[in-house]
C-alpha cells in the first residue's frame, strides 16, 4: 500500500491537462467505424 501511495503521490505532482491536438471535425469522421462484412457474431 505505501509502495502504491508514493506511486499516485509522485503521478499527481507531475500530471497535467490533457490537451485536444485535433478539431471536432478530423476527429469526428473517424468515430464511426464501416462494417467490413455482414458476419453476425
């Protein structure tokens, strides 16, 4: 336990934002995935 406290102790002092790198409108067409066959599992 104190080894996994001293762990999220030193993650929490380095962590920062998550920064978006894309616009909604790259990432968004990409969302959807095309169905490669008609196979119904």
């Amino acid at each position: 336990i104190e080894k996994i406290r001293t762990f999220i102790d030193g993650w929490n002092d380095r962590c920062h934002p998550f920064t978006w790198t894309k616009t909604a409108e790259e990432i968004l067409p990409h969302a959807t995935r095309q169905r490669t066959s008609d196979a119904r599992h």
